[in-house]
C-alpha cells in the first residue's frame, strides 16, 4: 500500500501529516474536526488550503455531514425458523455531504455469532462499514447505531465477556479509523435508520446482495 498524506483543515493544528498517529492528535476529540487521508501531498495540500471557505461556509443544525466527514449508519436482523435456526442479516448506508455513496447487505454471519441474533448482523454490520473506509482511505465517521452495545463493547465501556463480542471490540480498537458513536432510537421514523433496517431484513432473508457506489 502506497505512502497517505492526511490533511487537516480544522484541528488543534492544520496542515500535511504523513501518519495516521500525527493526525490523530490534530482531531481526536477536537469539536468539528474536518481532515481527509490522499494518496499525494498536493491533493492534501488543496484540501487544506480550502480551509478558509469551508469554515466561512455557516452550518445548520440539520446538517448530517460535513464535506470532510463520513457518517454510516447500521442495522441488523434476525428471523427464526420453523426448524430453530435463524437467519441473520446485516444492512449499511454510507453518506457524504447528505448524500447517498454506498450501501450494502449481507447474512454472511460465523456460526460462533448466531447465538447473539440480529446484534450479530449490527456488529457486522460496523465490521463491514470499517472494512469499506479502509478501502476508501477514510480515517475518520460517525457511526449511527440503535444498540448500545455496539458503542460500549468498542469504547471499554461494557466489558467485552463473549468470544465474539471480543473479537468486535478488538477489530474496531485496531481499526486506526476514529469513531463518532451516535445512538438513535429503533423505528423512530428515522429516515436513514429506516433504510439500513430494511436492508438488513432484505440480507437475512437472502434477497439478491446490493453494494453499490454511485
């Protein structure tokens, strides 16, 4: 894999980093962080040198996203047989600046995880998204979730007593990608929740696989 030059427009410094580490102290924590990983300096160098418009620009509360940041939302699903197994689904949705770039589903759930139902098709379904990011380059999103284990087990905040459980939790801890946790609540009528739940019920029940990038 090829050198990354991270850039950082706003942080508790702005610049070129050539490590995930040094960019990381930048933006870890640091309120509306925006920073981006490119595969050469002077890609980084334009987005950096964008900073002063893009911090002029106002934001509204409705806002999802920034153009520097990456927000995913997850879900996964379960349905018991009539022979006792369950089929398991998971579902994502990938935006940037409000807009739709990625989703997928799946029911490619281990054995050693169907005990734990549809929180198995959440967990894959994070494990998925961060496998994605990588890919993109991205170091950096918002993962919005409706369990809360999905933040505690990642955080430390639930210890992790499962095989499986603590095989997520050490995944998205080696990650290098910084999570945003943000907790919504199930069939709330959340649009985007809506949409990874369907998602994940269409993976479980095997329904012709989608992952696309517009």
């Amino acid at each position: 894999m090829g050198m990354k030059f991270y850039g950082v427009r706003h942080g508790r410094t702005t610049g070129i980093f050539e490590s995930w580490d040094a960019c990381r102290k930048q933006v870890y924590k640091f309120p509306d962080a925006e920073y981006k990983a490119f595969p050469t300096r002077e890609e980084a160098l334009a987005f950096v040198s964008s900073s002063t418009l893009a911090l002029k620009k106002p934001k509204k509360t409705s806002d999802v996203l920034s153009d520097s940041t990456t927000a995913i939302w997850v879900d996964g699903s379960c349905f018991p047989q009539s022979d006792g197994s369950l089929q398991i689904g998971w579902g994502l949705l990938v935006k940037q600046d409000g807009e739709e770039i990625y989703r997928a589903k799946g029911n490619d759930i281990p054995t050693e995880a169907v005990a734990h139902r549809n929180v198995a098709g959440e967990i894959f379904g994070i494990l998925k998204a961060l496998e994605w990011c990588k890919g993109q380059g991205i170091v950096g999103a918002t993962i919005y979730f409706d369990y809360q284990g999905l933040e505690s087990w990642a955080t430390g905040a639930w210890r992790a007593k499962l095989p499986f459980t603590q095989f997520y939790a050490q995944t998205v801890q080696a990650s290098g990608i910084s999570i945003h946790w943000s907790k919504v609540k199930a069939h709330s009528g959340n649009l985007e929740n809506d949409i990874v739940d369907q998602l994940a019920k269409e993976g479980a029940l095997g329904l012709e696989k989608e992952n696309e990038m517009k």
